[in-house]
C-alpha cells in the first residue's frame, strides 16, 4: 500500500493545495496532512479487511458451485441467474441504504450491514435448489446494500480530495486480496470429505460467513462517524481537518451542487454508471466462472484453488502501479480507457486459447485489466459529488454497475449452456469491455475544475 503514498493527480494536486491554503496557513495545512496520515494508519487497515471478507462472502459460491451444482442439479444458466440475483437485490437497496447511513452514521450503519451479510451467507449453506439459491442470493444483496458506496461517503467525511485517490486504490486491493486468500482457502475446504449431514461446499459457506459476523460486532467499537467524534485525534486535529473538508466540500458544491437534484441532472453521473456496469459485467463475470473455467484444465480443487489466486496476485501488483502512473498523469481517462481495452484484448485471446498456460498468462492480463480500471476509476466520482449528492450519486453509480454483477455470471451462464464452452461467453464479455472503454474515452476529468 505504500506505493500509493503520493498518487495525486498532477492537476489535481495544485488545485487542491492551493484552495487549502487559502483557508490555511502553512502550519495549519501541515497540521491537517498529519490529521489525515493518522486517519489512514488508523481507518484503512481495518476497511481494507471488511472489504476483503465482503468480497469473500460475495465470490465464495464460485467454489461452492463446484460441489453444488452437481449435489442439487442447478444447471449453468440457473447457477448464473441465481448467481447474480446478488446484484439486484443490492441495486434495489444499494441508495436507500447509503441515505439511511447519511442519518444514522457510518459506524452503526456498517455494522449492521456486515452482520447481517455474515449471517445470510451461511444461511446459503441450507439451499435445496436453484429456487431457494437465488432467493438466498437476493437476501444477500439486500443485506450487503450500501456497503461499498457507503464506504466511500464515509471517505468522503474523512479525507480531502488529495488523499480520495490513495485511500480508494488501496481499499480496492481488498478485490484481490480477496481472491489471493480465498481461493486456496476455498479450494481446500471443498477437498475436504463429505460429513454424513454436512458437505463441503456447504462447510465453505458456513466458515466463511462467520468473519463478516465478528468484524460487523468490531465496527461498533472501532470507527468514528467523522474527525469531531473520533478520541483518537486532538483537538487542533480535528478543527483543522474539519475545516479543510468543509472548505473542499463547498467548493465542488459550489461548482456541481450538493442536492440530491442536482446530481440526478448531471449527465456525468449516468455516464460514470454506465461505465462502472461495463467493468463488473467483466470483474464478477470472470470471478464467478473461474474457478470453473480452470477446472477444465483438468486439475483438483485444491489446485484450482490456487491457479485461481494467480491472476489476482498479478492484479493486485498491477492495480497500485497502474494507480499511481494514472494519478500522476496530466491524462488520468486515457489511462482509465488503456485499462479495459487491455482487459478486453486478453480475456478475447483467453478465450481462443487452448494452451493451459498461455490461457493462465492471457486470463492473468485480463484480471490485471480490470483490477487497474477499478483502482484509477473511483477517483472520478468525488470530483463533482458532495453532501447528499454524493450520497445519492454514489449509491446509483455503484447499484447501477452492480447490475453488471447479475448481468455477467447470467450471460456466461446462458451462452455457456447454448454453446458448451467457455469460447464465446469470455468474447461476449470482451466485447463488454470494449465498450465501457470506449465510453471512458468520452469523459471529462472532473478535478480540473476545481
């Protein structure tokens, strides 16, 4: 993570520092930089865990379905449908959600969030069949709702627009991490032998939902709302923070709105969403047919498991790099765009490939893709949203992109059964890609008018 430790924006750096110390003396600004240092040491180390064990809790049923499906008879396209009902069960709650946690505060909201996750995921370890497994799924995702777009409001409340870039990329290493973790754990809990009662695919679902439990209890301890309530800073801490927040807060108000209407008027928020949509078709897509994809190589679970973690290594390595060129640059979108042009390029040749490890090395390209697309993307979004349009505008670009999530598995899992392979689902979702890139292509940074 200490790659990120200085991914400002080139363009947005100035603007920003300036604007601060029109507010600020020198020792002030220095004095809200330590403020801020201290609440990342401090905040993001454990978010960064929350965010691994919801991305566990959400990709975990990619191995699971390795023994399920076979044990209820859920076909491909049932196992992609119900797979994805994850993410509409999160777009229908993903704003009312972030709104409720505006209100009621982060530390509570969080917490409730993650318990009741913890607890509907091991739940799943009950299904019976395709039915049952995609109602679990939906509960899942109205459950989960909020978590990652509340997240980011709660950066928002903490964090001034030069530090938004390095605390989002480095809680976005959580995506492979994630992966990095879980897949061998995952494939070394489904080698494990069958109970009389019990199986094991659903002994993964019922160990791997008790961590979200035991942090969701830990949030109500461990965070603080905002700087004013946090003990853990001084007083001049928290006064100088604060007023630098308000300071940045009102000047992108000033310049976009901070009302719920104004961000549904501006044309950038659809834009961003659309684009978001384009890359999950593409992250939860891939995620949740790897493990299947490589099974056909013909190897144990145990070793799937670990194959899978492979291209998440890879992407975890190219994510922080890829974030801090992009934020260093005067051309963050071309570099954003760059991104999933490469994801599409390599997942297109993945698909063509037969070569056990060519495929690995062109899957290993893809995953590094759209890891590196997320990680300069969600700079964008605090560029222009502020107050309740931030908590709004977030919530409808990330439940927007989640559609993806349903769209993805679905679409694999359909062309799949259509066409037994694995061929032309990873072209469709190449051409996904292709799209979204060139929708980037069209953006404009919004921190160069600030």
């Amino acid at each position: 993570m200490t790659l990120l430790s200085s991914t400002e924006n080139m363009s947005e750096k100035p603007a920003i520092t300036q604007n601060a110390h029109s507010q600020l003396d020198k020792n002030e600004f220095q004095l809200s930089e330590a403020a801020a240092k201290k609440a990342f040491t401090r905040i993001l180390p454990f978010i960064f865990i929350c965010y691994v064990v919801s991305y566990l809790d959400r990709t975990n049923i990619s191995f699971a379905a390795l023994g399920m499906n076979s044990d209820l008879g859920i076909t491909a396209a049932q196992f992609g449908f119900g797979a994805g009902m994850f993410f509409i069960g999160y777009f229908l709650f993903e704003i009312p959600s972030n709104l409720i946690m505006q209100k009621v505060g982060a530390r509570i909201w969080i917490a409730r969030i993650m318990i009741s996750w913890g607890l509907i995921s091991m739940a799943t370890a009950f299904v019976t069949g395709p039915t049952s497994f995609a109602i679990a799924r939906f509960l899942l995702g109205v459950a989960e709702a909020g978590f990652t777009p509340g997240i980011y409001l709660f950066f928002t409340y903490w964090f001034p627009g030069s530090w938004r870039a390095k605390i989002t990329a480095a809680f976005l290493v959580g995506i492979p991490v994630a992966n990095i973790i879980g897949a061998p754990i995952s494939g070394a809990l489904m080698q494990m032998t069958h109970h009389e009662y019990i199986r094991n695919w659903q002994w993964l679902l019922l160990i791997e939902g008790i961590p979200a439990v035991f942090l969701g209890v830990l949030c109500l301890f461990f965070l603080s709302d905002s700087p004013e309530k946090a003990r853990w800073l001084d007083t001049n801490e928290k006064r100088l923070l604060v007023r630098r927040l308000e300071s940045e807060q009102s000047r992108i108000a000033q310049t976009h709105g901070a009302s719920l209407s104004d961000a549904l008027r501006n044309p950038l928020l659809y834009l961003l969403a659309f684009i978001n949509f384009c890359g999950i078709v593409g992250s939860i897509g891939i995620g949740l047919w790897m493990p299947q994809i490589i099974e056909q190589l013909g190897v144990s679970h145990s070793t799937t498991g670990l194959l899978t973690a492979l291209p998440y290594v890879c992407g975890a390595v190219a994510m922080l790099l890829w974030a801090r060129l992009a934020h260093h640059s005067r051309h963050r979108i071309a570099w954003i765009s760059s991104a999933l042009v490469m994801a599409a390029l390599a997942l297109g040749c993945s698909a063509m490939i037969a070569a056990p490890v060519a495929k690995m090395l062109a899957l290993c390209i893809a995953v590094s893709g759209i890891l590196s697309f997320q990680a300069s993307f969600w700079a964008l979004p605090s560029g222009f949203l502020t107050g309740n349009a931030a908590a709004a505008g977030l919530a409808i670009i990330v439940s927007v992109g989640n559609l993806g999530g349903f769209f993805g598995p679905s679409l694999i899992g359909y062309i799949k059964q259509a066409t037994d392979g694995f061929i032309w689902p990873l072209l469709a979702v190449s051409a996904v890609l292709f799209i979204g890139a060139l929708a980037v292509a069209t953006v404009r940074d919004p921190w160069r008018n600030l």
